[in-house]
C-alpha cells in the first residue's frame, strides 16, 4: 500500500492560497491553510496518523482532534486525484482490462460488481497506461448506479480535456507540416494524432502528449531552425532526434523531431529509409497526411513496445486494433518480411500480448509461427506478470528496471547479429555510468590546486565529494520535516 502521495499537479499560491490545477482535465483545486499543509506532507513518508500529527503540531492542536479531519481531506483528495493514495490491486487492474476490451468490443455484457474498487488507484493507472478515454468508454456502457458520480465527472473531465488537447496538437501538427512543405522538408508524422485516427477513429480515445516528427537525417539542422522560429526551446538534443517545446495558451506544446526510428543498436527491423518509398496516406481534419504502409507501422509499434518491454498497456491495445482494423490482412507475407528483417518475435510478442490481454483472435498464419518458436510463450507470460506491477522509481522499461528490462529486449530478437550490439552496450553501459560518475569535474578541481603530475589524486577528491553529498542527503532523508506554519 503506497503511502499518500502527491499527484503531479501545477501548484502556485493565489492570495495566500494554494491553487493546483490538473493539466489532464483543466481542473482547479483551491486549498485553504489546513488542506495546504496536508496536501504538501503526502510525500510517500507519513501515513494518515504521522500527516494529522504534523498538522496538530502546526496549529496548536492535538492529533486526535485533527485526525478526522486529515482523513477526510486525504479521502477528497483521493475523489479528485490530488494524490496517488495506493496501487492498483487485481480488483482495479481487471476492471480497467474489462473496461478497455469492452470499449474495443471484444467483450460484451455489463461490468459486474464494483465494491471495494479503489477509484483513484484505477484512474491514475489508467493514466499510466494511456488508456483512459477507452476506461471511461467502457464505464459510460455499464450501469451508473454503482459508479461513485464523482468519478464519472473525473473521468469525463479528463476525457474531454484529453479530446480537447489533441485537436490542439493535430492543429499545430498540420501547421509545422506546412511549415517543412514550404521548406522543402520531407516530413513524416507517426503515432500521436495519427495512430488515433487510424486505428481508433476518434481523436478522444487515445492519449498522447506529444508530436512526433520524422525527417530526412540531412535536414536536421534546418529542421530545428524553423521550430525556433516558430517559438519553440529545444530542451535535449539526442543522437536521433531533438525535443522542442513551446507554450501555447491551450496547453504546452511538444515535438519530438526525428531522423531514425531507434538507435542503431537496436537493429529495427525496418528503417526510416525503406518507409519513405510505400507510404499510405490518411485523412485528419480534411487533410491528406502520409503515414507508413500498414505492416511497416506494425513492425515499427511492435519494435518500439518490446523497446520498452512491452511496459505500458496503450501498445498492446494499439497492436489490438491493428488486428481488427485489417481482417483480411496479409499475415503470411508480412510475417515472412519480418522473419527476414529480424523482427517476427517482436511480432509475434505483439500478437500474443494482444490475444492473452485483450481477447483478440490470433491470425491463422502468426498462431503456426508461435508454435514453432516457444520463447514467444515465455515472452508473453513475463510480460504479463510486470505490466501493472508498481515500483517506486520506474524506468523507460517500466517495472523491469534496466537489468530485467535489457534481459527481456534480448530474448524478443531471434537473430544472434540483432541481439550483440544491444548485449554490448547493455553490458559496458554500467562502466562507462561509472567512470563518468567519478570523473573529476571544475567542482572537485576548485577543491584543491595541484601540479599536473598530481592530477590523478582529483579522482580522490572526486569519491570524497560524492561520499560526503550522500551522506548530506541520507542525514535530510532520516531528519524529521519541520511543519509549515499556518493558522486556522
């Protein structure tokens, strides 16, 4: 059970009032002095008893006579997602799976029963997984009755700020097109605004924060040039794309410009390069807009999902209504294209998640290659087990952390020339954290002036420095917290 926790909320203080909005749902929350104070001790260290405690001591009370009144707050708090409160448990994971298949259409039938349900746990794991818009669908089709209506106007809430959001992004997504056409840049947009049309027909029921943009890798440089002009700040610049953001008065705006799909030591098995000669095309907002060809952008959601082991539920759904958009696909031949690419497992992976998770059916044609290859089983079922497992600081592998996490990567590639430059880097990466870790920066060196023949002794210096810094942040951690003051 996960101690109360603060939600990720903008906060900035209004007439000595903290004001907290929820940039999901547009929401505006005013705190008076006590739910201040309450809201700022959910940090993930106290329990309801040590916040009443720290809130009695602030206002000359004793804990008893506050402690109705922090669990109170804690409880609307949790109502409209301020903090995080706990995880999901099976109850909640299988009411946001039931709910998803029912808004996809491959399970029929009312819900069933809701008691006990933790509500908030389920929305932010919703959150989480991308999946919101298809939670609140699911939810809109069972009855009321046994819906808290605080949840459902949270949901709805979020739902149409969500639709709302994305409109915006595929306004701005169509100008920078405009933008790169009237340069002579080739541009390519994918997932975002595009995946929400194709597979799900509706800009509202898929979550996305940002825009991502692919482009020749000769016109990087240009690229990023315009985005500047037009106002946005570039915040990291990579070896295969650039992030550029720009506040908007709807909301920030964020693009991820791109030159390559993945690094090259995950070996994709399709590149940026062989996309641009079999683009489709599809319709947003009366424009035509290029996308790749539909079995490139399988084997490139597939690649991507098993990148990040499989980690959120959103990349299972989408390779889910891949399946139902295209019924009389090619398997057969898309399979044998992957086979010779590399990336079948990583298909196949994708298929089966789609099946065990979601109850879509398996084509004939991948059902016969999953037989033939038993780690696909393996694969499914480790994947299964970590999908909504919590920890307390998760990586871009969700809870598999970067040493399970890179093991699995490993095992989705068939191909021992796909698998090395990974298994290189994954394993010389933790050295090469290392020494940059301890290499001597201009800190240590202002330390201490030494002759050049000495210089070996700043990594000393450098292990000295960063023993002492732990040692300051382990003595704040264990350090009971003053309480801010305030009145009642």
């Amino acid at each position: 059970m996960r101690l109360p926790t603060k939600a990720p909320l903008h906060a900035r203080e209004v007439e000595g009032e903290l004001v907290l909005r929820d940039e999901r749902s547009g929401s505006t929350y005013r705190l008076n002095a006590v739910a201040t104070l309450v809201w700022q001790l959910c940090d993930g260290t106290r329990d309801s008893a040590a916040i009443a405690a720290e809130v009695a001591a602030a206002f000359s009370k004793t804990p008893e006579a506050v402690l109705g009144d922090v669990a109170a707050a804690l409880a609307g708090f949790a109502d409209v997602g301020l903090i995080l409160s706990s995880t999901a448990a099976d109850g909640e994971t299988d009411l946001l799976l039931r709910c998803v298949r029912i808004a996809i259409g491959t399970e029929q039938g009312q819900i069933g029963e809701l008691h006990g349900i933790n509500w908030n746990a389920l929305v932010h794991t919703a959150l989480r997984h991308g999946v919101l818009p298809l939670v609140y669908r699911g939810l809109q089709r069972h009855t009321r009755e046994n819906i808290p209506e605080i949840v459902l106007d949270r949901l709805g809430r979020q739902y149409r700020a969500n639709h709302r959001g994305n409109v915006s992004l595929v306004r701005e997504l169509l100008g920078l097109l405009d933008l790169f056409a009237a340069n002579g840049i080739a541009a390519l947009p994918m997932r975002g605004p595009v995946l929400a049309i194709s597979l799900y027909e509706n800009l509202g029921l898929r979550q996305y924060g940002d825009l991502d943009i692919f482009i020749p890798p000769r016109e990087a440089a240009r690229a990023t040039a315009l985005l500047e002009a037009r106002g946005y700040t570039v915040s990291a610049r990579r070896a295969t794309d650039v992030l550029a953001l720009r506040s908007d008065p709807s909301g920030d705006v964020a693009v991820d410009l791109q030159w390559a799909l993945a690094r090259k030591v995950f070996c994709f098995p399709v590149t940026l390069e062989q996309l641009w000669g079999q683009l489709s095309a599809i319709s947003i907002a009366g424009r035509t807009v290029p996308q790749p060809a539909p079995g490139d952008y399988l084997l490139i959601l597939c690649a991507h999902a098993s990148k990040h082991c499989w980690s959120s539920l959103i990349w299972i759904v989408d390779v889910a209504r891949f399946v139902q958009k295209h019924p009389e696909f090619d398997w057969p031949g898309l399979l044998e294209r992957a086979a010779a690419a590399g990336g079948e497992r990583q298909l196949l992976l994708g298929l089966r998640l789609s099946h065990d998770v979601l109850h879509v059916g398996i084509p004939a044609a991948a059902f016969a290659r999953m037989r033939a290859d038993p780690a696909v089983d393996s694969l499914a079922g480790e994947v299964r087990r970590g999908l909504f497992l919590s920890v307390e600081h998760p990586t871009h592998q969700g809870s598999f952390g970067p040493i399970r996490g890179g093991l699995l990567y490993v095992k989705t590639r068939e191909r021992l020339r796909d698998r090395l430059p990974y298994t290189s880097e994954f394993v010389t990466q933790p050295w090469a954290s290392f020494m940059e870790m301890i290499t001597p920066n201009v800190h240590d060196r202002a330390v201490v002036a030494l002759p050049r023949s000495l210089g070996f002794l700043y990594y000393i210096v450098r292990v000295v420095r960063l023993t002492k810094n732990v040692g300051v942040k382990l003595a704040n951690r264990r350090r009971p917290s003053t309480p801010l003051k305030g009145t009642l």
